[in-house]
C-alpha cells in the first residue's frame, strides 16, 4: 500500500472535549507516556494484565481456534451484557431529503431497542438497482456523523456505487445529552452504563447489528455484500461489530487496532473499553472472530500509543495464523500511512479498494482514486436541526436510568428474614467474585511499626508490586477503632477535621491513602467530571474495579492493625467521605470485623438520569445493580451492623432532602425491620463530624 501524509483538519478542543475531537486524550498529549518507576500504581496495572495473558499462544489448528473463538465470544458477551433476544421493530422514518450530484442524502431515524431511536444519513446512489453497502460509524470528531471527515467517505463511497449508511453513536452526534452537535459520551456520561452491566462499547455492537437490520429492509442494498468502516472510536466500533456480526462481510478499521496492553498508561474513552478484556484474550482474539471474512487494519505512523503500528503489528502476527487456518491469508491485510490519527484521503482510497475487492469482487483490492466531492454544513445533514429534537428523547443516562430500575425490580428482596440471610450471602459472594472480580491470594500480612510523637506508623503491603500503604494510628484499645476513608487523600482540610473530631470523641483515629489516591494518584488521572478517569479504566481492563481494590485495601489495613495489636477492638468503624462512602459500605458488607459503617455525602443511587458530576470512575462497578444492587441494597448488607447514613447527593451531585434520602434507603429499611434492627440504620441530614459520631453511638 503506498505511504501518504495528510495532517488533521479537526480543531481540536481544550482538556475535557479533547476526545470529542480525536478520540482519545493521549493523540492530544504528543509525547508517549514516560515509563513508570518501579512499584507504581501503573506497573502493577501492567504486571497484572502480562500475568493474565502470559499463557496465551495463537491457535495451530482449525479446532483449537474454534474452541479458543467460543471462549472469546463469551468473555464478549459477559463483558457486554446480553443482547435483547428478540429485536424490537425499527420503525423507520425519513424526515427529509437533499439531492446531489450521482446520490442522494436521507435523514433516517430508526429504533434500536424501545424508545431508543438512531439518528442517521443514508447516502444513496442514483444508479438503479442493488448496491453493496457500508455502514460508516464515527469517531470522536465534533460533528459525528455530520462531521466533515466522516462525510467524506461517506461521499466517495456513495459516488463509487455503494449505498452507505452513516450513524450517530449512542451519546454522540445527534445523540447527545443536549440538542447541539459536538458533545462527548464518555467519562462520567457514558460511566452511568457501567454499574448496570452494559457498557457502552457493547451498547454500539448492538446498535449498529440494528443498523445492518435497517440496511437488510432497503431495496437498493445488496443484503450479502455490506461492509463497515470508521476511524478512532469508530475503529474500534468497526473491529467489534465486524467481529461479532458476520453479516459485515468486510472491515476497515481506521487508526484503531493496537494491543490491549497498550492502553495500560494511557487515557481512552469508555467507548473503547470493554471490561476485564485481559481476562480472556488479547485484542488479536476478538479481530480473529471476523475470520474468514475480510479485514484491513489502516494504522498511522504518528499515532498514539494504543493505535501505533508496533501496537498492530503485535496484534497481526497471531491474527494472521487464524487467517492461515481458514485458508484465506489474503483476506486480512495492514496498510500503514505517513499521518496522524485520521481518515485522510489516502487511507480512504484505500478503504474503496479493499471493498470494491471484498463486496463488489472487482479489481485487486489496490487503492480507486476518490471522486471529486464537496462536504456539506453540517447543520444541514441533521435529522432534528437547531433544537427541534423531541424533548422527552432517550439520551444515554436516561436510557441507563431505565436499564437500572429494570435490574431493581427484578431482584426483588425477600419476605422474611431468612430468606434475607440466604439472599444477602448470595448477593456478597456476587459482590466480590463477579462485580470485583474476586479478592487475589497474598502473603501473610508483613508490617513494619514505628511510633512518632504519639501516632504509631504502620506500613504493609497490600499485594505484591503495589507500593506499600501506610496508616497513621493515635490511641489504644480498647477505645472504638475509626477508619477515614476519602478518595481525595489525607492532606485536604476536611480529612484533618474527620481525624481530629474523631480523637476528639476518645476514638482511636486511623488515617490512611488508599492505592492511587492521596499522595499515590496517578499523575493526569482527571479526565473531565472523572478525578481517576485513567486509572480506573486500567483497572477495568484487568477485570478489577477499584472499588473492589480499594475495599482489599480497607481489609489489608484491618490484618495490618490485627497483626500490630494481636487483635482489633470490639468496635471498627469505617467512616466514608464522598465517593469514600461507598468503599466503606461495601467493605463492611463482606468483612465481619467491621461493626459500624457511616457514609457521608455519599451517592446515594447509582441510577441517574443525568451525567455524574462530583463522583469517582473509580467506584462505578461494572454490573453491580445487576448482581448486587443499588447503593440501599450495599447498606442492607451490613444489617445488622449499625449504619449511619450522612446527607447524600444525587448522581447529578445535588444534594438530597432528607425525604429523599429517606426514599432512596427504602431497602434497607425494609431489611432493617425484617431483622428487627430497623433502629440500627440512622438517616440524617447534616454531615458534619461531631453529629455523625454522635449518631455512630
């Protein structure tokens, strides 16, 4: 394939819209990340993920591919969520029309699940007939669908004799939360989908398997020759859908393939995550799945790291062995351009030949000169223009709302209290084994003690390669034991104010950082509205939230206390700060030792029709309303234990009447009285220190 250049016509925006530009932090970053020191956050990150695939070999033979692709299909599936087993009707519309040169545009909009409508462009050509098709899908550039960029493939191809259909992705485009164009789905939007299971990377497999339905319905497609491309984020959209749908006969993933491990260091948008990925394969098993079919990996020399060519080309060697297997080498092929992250004309032509060879099975697959063209407004391809969309649309929060109170009710709680206890075991094994992925194997735990003016300094190591945590402790037993925990570290004022009101009380005052928080953050975390945004997705790669790591640590620190003392008092008290609240309540619902929790200004429901604002990625566990519930259910799981509940804010980060707090704790309520411990749960309104220990008495 010949080498091209073509700088990017994108502006590109500051900090927070830096994906809705060019699809991931790290293209507007430059320089690759330094390495990490040794016994950092992200090394531990990396050893993690190279344990999990260290194993990993390609296939020798048909038969064990086969074996190897069932495996990889369902880690998909799991990680995803399931599919509706029967599709809702698509109800298409076209609201309006613009004719040009050789084509013509339609505004389509069509139902992919009930009440989620796509917003679409069809460009068709004015040739009689059947035409083979291509679904064109987006990345992060401002305009999504209507984006020049995408246009232009969209154009060429159309003028070439294929019927394209182009589409907005679930939060993007048209899509969004709000009417106009340019706004991004990831970080805390797209975050709302992860605690019911359904990321939204799964979300876009079966949203464009929707728009290969809507193609199927036209009669001016060709429904056994359709083909899928796109750039960024619509690379990856390329390489899961033609993976999983093999009605996509070809595939053009655009500066996308790399290696999963590669994303380990960097920052990606949610749309590119799929969670505990490393657990099952590397990103060459899921480009596998689309084998025998057609596949042409476009990468960029400029690229970031995720996307480089030495990243794909890690990913080819091993596809290539599964292409062998099936006896087409031909049909997957890496072209390599002198750019940076685009779809530039080069590549586009590119993409003409490899489809017209694929889907039309004319010519070499060498790249067709593209057509001359000229791109639209993008106003005037919208289906809803200015703010004449519906207001009462689906966005992805709302979409992710309903999702969730769907999951709620259909796990409703027992009648009695036995049935209770059984449910509650049922429901903290799912807490751990599946939502965190299971607790790992350590060494006894190793302490090193030393006092300083009174406070005793406690050091361990909460796993190997991790830097070790260390806990200041002031008092002794038997006085009650209070851990602090907040997520934005020991040194802030308020932390100082929760230690000391606590010494104040006669308590022994534990304070201690958490695995990348406080002084361990990882440099860069913030993305947007999400303070840990990196390494929180590094931790959901490996299929370990850090929810479910923070709350190992809160356990080590007990063994470490254990350990120091020869034991622990009658009373541990976990106090949680903010998102901190829901590490305690989770911690004292599988930890025994744990005999009062207090969570202050505290989330206090994961269901939310609205972005989070004011929360940690961190602490938004794939499938944890499925398998477990919602932030109540977590509190109902330490009934009996007493259960201090402080203020709370919504997922919008406003704060909640106490009528609302009362309403959003109903199930623990409800838990409370079948246990006949109903007084051991206290909702109050304030959060400050001295009456959230007044309360913990």
């Amino acid at each position: 394939m010949p080498l091209a250049s073509q700088s990017m016509t994108l502006a590109m925006f500051a900090v927070v819209t830096i994906l809705a530009a060019v699809g991931s932090p790290s293209q507007s970053q430059g320089a690759e990340p330094a390495p990490p020191s040794p016994k950092t956050y992200l090394q531990f990150i990396r050893s993690q993920a190279e344990a999990l695939r260290i194993s990993e070999r390609p296939p020798e033979t048909i038969s064990e591919w086969e074996v190897q692709a069932a495996s990889v299909r369902k880690g998909l599936q799991t990680a995803w969520g399931e599919f509706p087993t029967k599709p809702c009707p698509l109800e298409p519309q076209v609201l309006g029309t613009l004719d040009r040169d050789g084509y013509r545009v339609e505004k389509v909009v069509f139902q992919t699940r009930p009440g989620v409508r796509m917003t679409a462009n069809a460009y068709v050509p004015d040739t009689p007939g059947q035409h083979p098709a291509i679904l064109a899908v987006h990345g992060h550039w401002k305009g999504a669908k209507q984006d020049p960029v995408v246009q232009a493939r969209c154009i060429g191809a159309a003028k070439l004799g294929y019927f394209v259909l182009a589409v907005d992705a679930f939060g993007a485009g048209e899509r969004g939360v709000g009417k106009a164009l340019g706004e991004y789905h990831g970080e805390m939007t797209g975050a709302t989908l992860l605690p019911v299971g359904r990321p939204l990377s799964g979300i876009q497999v079966y949203e464009n398997m929707r728009a290969v339905d809507y193609l199927l319905t036209r009669p001016e497609v060709d429904g056994k020759h359709i083909g899928i491309t796109g750039a960024s984020g619509g690379g990856n959209q390329s390489m899961y859908a033609g993976a999983w749908d093999d009605r996509l006969k070809a595939s053009v993933p655009v500066c996308s393939v790399g290696n999963y491990q590669a994303y380990l260091g960097i920052a990606c948008c949610v749309c590119e995550l799929v969670p505990g990925a490393l657990r099952f394969t590397e990103e060459w098993g899921v480009l596998g799945l689309t084998a025998p079919r057609s596949l042409l990996m476009i990468n960029a020399t400029q690229d970031a790291s995720q996307f480089s060519v030495d990243a794909a080309k890690r990913t080819l060697t091993p596809l290539q062995q599964v292409y062998r297997l099936h006896d087409q080498a031909t049909h997957v092929q890496h072209a390599i351009f002198e750019s940076k992250h685009d779809y530039n004309q080069a590549m586009r032509e590119a993409m003409y030949g490899w489809m017209t060879l694929h889907l039309k099975g004319e010519g070499e697959g060498t790249s067709i000169a593209e057509p001359e063209m000229k791109t639209e407004d993008p106003e005037t391809l919208r289906c809803y223009p200015g703010d004449t969309r519906p207001d009462d649309w689906m966005t992805l929060p709302r979409f992710a709302a309903a999702e969730g109170r769907t999951l709620i009710a259909a796990k409703p709680l027992p009648g009695d209290a036995e049935g209770w206890r059984a449910e509650a075991e049922t429901r903290r094994k799912a807490l751990v084994d599946t939502v965190f992925g299971g607790f790992p194997t350590v060494p006894p735990i190793g302490v090193e003690s030393e006092s300083i003016g009174g406070f005793e300094m406690l050091s361990f190591e909460a796993e190997p390669g991790l830097p070790p945590i260390t806990a200041t402790r002031l008092g002794a037993n038997p006085a009650p034991l209070a851990i602090v925990i907040d997520l934005e570290g020991t040194e802030t004022d308020a932390y100082h104010a929760w230690s000391q009101a606590v010494r104040e009380a006669g308590w022994q005052s534990v304070t201690v950082d958490l695995r990348a928080t406080g002084g361990e953050t990882v440099p860069g975390d913030k993305i947007g509205q999400a303070p840990d945004h990196n390494s929180a997705e590094w931790a959901l790669w490996i299929g370990r939230p850090l929810l479910g790591q923070w709350v190992f640590d809160v356990r080590r620190l007990l063994d470490a206390i254990e350990s120091s003392e020869g034991g622990l008092p009658l009373d541990v008290v976990l106090i949680g700060r903010g998102a901190g609240g829901l590490v305690a309540l989770c911690a004292g619902a599988v930890d025994p030792r744990v005999t009062k929790v207090a969570a202050v200004g505290t989330l206090a429901s994961y269901i939310s029709e609205e972005p989070y604002v004011g929360q940690r990625l961190g602490v938004m566990a794939p499938g944890i309303l499925r398998e477990v519930g919602d932030v109540a259910h977590l509190a109902a799981l330490n009934a009996p234990k007493q259960v201090v509940i402080a203020g709370g804010v919504a997922g919008n980060g406003k704060a909640l009447s106490l009528e609302s707090l009362r309403n959003a704790y109903q199930p623990a309520t409800r838990v409370g009285t079948l246990l006949n411990a109903k007084e051991k749960l206290r909702l109050i309104e304030g959060t400050d220190p001295a009456g959230v220990l007044e309360a913990l008495r």
